[in-house]
C-alpha cells in the first residue's frame, strides 16, 4: 500500500516556496500541509501563487504565520526563506519534531567552515547539513554514489544555490578526471530575475532590467564563492582559484553558465568528452547534448534537467563548459524534492519533471 508523505512549506509565499509547492502537489507520495508565511500571513495562497490556484488543495486557502507549532506534525519541512531565518526556525522545531525531514533551500546550512559563512553572510553559522545535491562527485568518484548514500541517511537536507548547482555540475567532471586545472577556473553565468526572490530590490526595476544585462556581486564578493570551492574541493580539487561573475538579464527563469579552466598539454577533446560522459551517462536528470549541440537555458524551463555541454578550446587551451538549468527547479525546488526522495527511499526521480516547456 502506497503511505503519503504530509509535507509543510515555510516561505510558501516566495518563489521557491511556490515552486516547491507546485512540485509537491504533482508528487505521486505527497500531500500538501502547511503553507506559511511571515508578512502575508492570513493572505490567500491562491493570490499570492496564482499558477497554482485551480488546484483542490489549493482552493479557500490562506497562509499561517510561520511557527515551528504551524509546521509541526507533519513529516517533511521545506524552509524558503530569506538567508538568516531557516536557522532559528530549524532549532525551535528541532524541539517539538525532533524526527521531521527538513530541508532548507536557503543557504544557512550549506557552508562547512564556518568562517566561510561569517564572511560571506557576516552573522553567526546556524551549522552544517547534508548537501542536497546528489549528482555531487566525491574525490575518487567518476560517478556519483557518496554523495546519495548521505542523503538517504539524513534528516537534515541543505539544498544548493542555483547557481553553485551551474558551475559545480559544469565542472566537476573535469577536476574528478584530472583533466582541468581548478586553479584558474572562470565562470560567467546569465541568470534570470526570479532567483532574487519576490521582495523588492532596487537593482530589479522592471523599467530598467528590461532589456538590459546587468552584472552584480562582481569582483568574488558573490556568496556563492565559498559554496562553489568547496563543492569542489569535495570532487578532489586541491587548489581552487575561482572568478565567478552571474549577470542578471531579462528573462523570469533560468540559468546558462559558462565554465573554463585550463586542461593538460595534449588533451584531446574526445577525452573531456568521455569523462563528462562517463560522470552523467547514468544521471536520471543531467544529460550530455550531442557534440557540438549548446544548451540553452529555454530548453530546460520547469524541468528538473540540466543540459551540460564540453568542448576544448584548443588556442586557449582551456575547456569550455556550457550548463543550462531552471533556478527555481534544479537550481531550488527540483533538487529539494530529488533529495526528499532519496531521504525517504523512494525513487529518486519520483514527482520530478524531466521535459521543459517549449517554446
Ligand atoms: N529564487 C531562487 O531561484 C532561489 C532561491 N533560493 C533560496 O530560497 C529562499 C527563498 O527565496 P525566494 O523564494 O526566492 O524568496 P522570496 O522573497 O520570493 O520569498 C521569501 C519567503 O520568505 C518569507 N519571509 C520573508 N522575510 C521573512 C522573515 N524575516 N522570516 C520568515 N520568513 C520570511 C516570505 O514571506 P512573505 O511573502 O509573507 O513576506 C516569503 O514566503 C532564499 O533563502 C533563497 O536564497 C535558493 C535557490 C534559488
Ligand atoms: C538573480 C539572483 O539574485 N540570484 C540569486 C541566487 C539565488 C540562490 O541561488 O539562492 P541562495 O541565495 O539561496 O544561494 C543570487 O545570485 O544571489
């Protein structure tokens, strides 16, 4: 018999509490529970997540003010919400459930050092949980097994940055197979206007983002420096020097970086080739193109899918990685519920979109 899996959102009202929403209710083992939120608690969730609305489950309701008592009682907690929160309401649950699986898809739980996390976030570390990005190579690995038997052992998920999942899936293959040199790898990443979240910022005015590119966290100040080195490092690299520059431009969802680093005299593109092969060949949801075929980060939206392209750049001597994936789906909520399920023992792709929408 088929047992459901009640599931509370905090954070239900943003973006990725939507996302994770919409992913939950098209899941064959889940049932929606509590959806929560702070300034428009008592607000109706159909307003607030209108792609949502025609949904039974839906219908009539209105957020709770998030409370560990509100999110209590279920068996799984997603955390959405803004980088500083999950911590304090991750602790007070911890007291009234202490069993429940939580995973928080803001960043508070991701980074190992807590220096790393006092310089980038400037606040106190909340502590350290599973990394929930599955597909993560450990050093020695050409395929990924270590990472899942973490995340089938846990009850505390912390899910990756979009844009860490981008550059760390573009690349790790490379430094896995020895072929890339990790210290001088470059990446620039197009990223879309839903990744900021819903609330108001000033860098986001639609009359000035329309149609404009527009770079932000410039020159390493970007917190998901210390995220990326050390997803690396996890995938054997030694040394890592990283320039990481995303730049927003207009388009609602998405992300399409491009990653570069040095490979060894006498590499062969056939050889980057192979090693990204062999790393996402057995991959339910990161899939290789044909050679010479660029991912784009339209092929992939509302789909839990990344689209990893290598090619070798032979003047430059560098490999040049192409990877394209939905911020709110692989990037958030996707990963969220592909570590659920592993966490669970149910089949890691249970629930989870494989096809995007075109055009
Ligand atoms: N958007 C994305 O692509 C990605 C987001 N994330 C992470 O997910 C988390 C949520 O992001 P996103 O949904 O985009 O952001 P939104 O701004 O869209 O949503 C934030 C949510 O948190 C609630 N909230 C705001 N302030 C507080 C507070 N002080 N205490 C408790 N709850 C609060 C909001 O409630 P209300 O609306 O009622 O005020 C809302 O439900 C962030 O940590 C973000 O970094 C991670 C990967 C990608
Ligand atoms: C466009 C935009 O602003 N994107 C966000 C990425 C959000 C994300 O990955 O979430 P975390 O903040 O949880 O790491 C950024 O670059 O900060």
């Amino acid at each position: 018999m088929r047992v459901t899996v009640s599931v509370a959102i905090a954070g239900a009202s943003g973006y990725a509490g939507g996302e994770i929403a919409r992913l939950v209710l098209a899941h064959p083992d889940l049932s929606l529970g509590a959806l929560t939120a702070h300034s428009n608690a008592g607000e109706s969730v159909a307003a607030h997540q209108p792609h949502l609305a025609a949904h039974p489950a839906i219908v009539g309701r209105r957020f709770d003010a998030t409370s560990a008592p509100a999110l209590a009682g279920h068996d799984v907690v997603f955390l959405a919400l803004p980088h500083g929160a999950s911590g304090a309401v991750a602790a007070a649950l911890a007291e009234v459930d202490p069993d429940v699986l939580v995973l928080d898809v803001g960043a508070d739980h991701r980074l190992v050092d807590p220096q790393a996390w006092r310089d980038y976030y400037h606040s106190e570390h909340a502590g350290t949980w599973t990394y929930g990005m599955p597909e993560l190579l450990h050093a020695g690995e050409r395929t990924a097994s270590a990472q899942r038997a973490l995340l089938a052992d846990t009850r505390r998920v912390a899910v990756p940055g979009c844009n860490v999942t981008a550059v760390t899936l573009a690349l790790q293959p490379g430094v896995a197979a020895g072929l890339v040199a990790s210290d001088d790898v470059v990446a620039v990443l197009a990223v879309g206007y839903s990744g900021a979240g819903k609330a108001p910022k000033t860098h986001l005015l639609a009359s000035e983002a329309h149609g404009a590119a527009v770079p932000y966290g410039v020159g390493g100040t970007h917190r998901h420096n210390p995220e990326i080195v050390q997803n690396l490092q996890v995938a054997g690299a030694q040394q890592v020097r990283l320039s990481f520059t995303p730049v927003l431009v207009p388009m609602s969802r998405g992300i399409l970086a491009t990653v570069t680093a040095p490979v060894a005299e006498g590499t062969t593109a056939a050889q980057l080739r192979d090693a990204w092969a062999t790393a996402y060949d057995d991959e339910p949801f990161v899939h290789l193109p044909p050679e010479g075929q660029q991912p784009t980060s339209a092929s992939v939206v509302g789909a839990n899918t990344v689209l990893v392209q290598v090619a070798l750049d032979e003047r430059a001597g560098r490999a040049v990685i192409t990877c394209a994936l939905d911020n709110l789906v692989k990037g958030t909520a996707g990963a969220a519920v592909q570590s659920l399920n592993l966490a669970l023992g149910l089949p890691e792709t249970a629930g989870l979109p494989l096809l995007g929408v075109a055009p």
